[in-house]
C-alpha cells in the first residue's frame, strides 16, 4: 500500500516504524489469520474502488480489532 501511494514522505515514516510493525504482527499471531486476511481484502478492495472513507474506517475496525489482544499479550511482557 505505502508502495502503491507513490509518496516519498509516507514511505520514510514507515521505514521508521517497520521493526516495531513487525513486533506487533509478532504479538497479533494469535488472531485467526483468517479473519485478518479478509479485513485487510475489505480495505484493499476499497482502496481499489477509490473510497478513501471506507478503507478509513475499515482501516480504523482492523486496528481496534488487534488492540486488546496486542495490549494483553504486553502485559505478560512487561514487569509489574
């Protein structure tokens, strides 16, 4: 997606962050790929359809999605 932008800036800001992305789909593991892989065919293909809105939000739905199980798995991480 960064690729398809064709931006100079936004491909530079995701260099910075691609390791902690990595640590994150690392913590994430545990979701159905399954359902993964159709949340992020739903945001390609709208994407693809020109509504920037919608693949917002599905973007946004996909993040919530991971949020409490990547939270939860950092708090086995973390030292109390």
């Amino acid at each position: 997606m960064v690729e398809a932008a064709d931006n100079p800036l936004m491909s530079k800001l995701m260099r910075a962050v691609a390791g902690r992305m990595v640590w994150l789909f690392h913590l994430t593991s545990s979701r159905d790929p399954l359902v993964a892989c159709q949340e992020h065919r739903e945001i390609a293909d709208a994407i693809r359809a020109g509504n920037a809105r919608l693949a917002e939000a599905l973007t946004y739905s996909h993040i919530e999605s991971g949020r409490e199980p990547s939270l939860a798995v950092m708090a086995t991480l973390l030292p109390e």
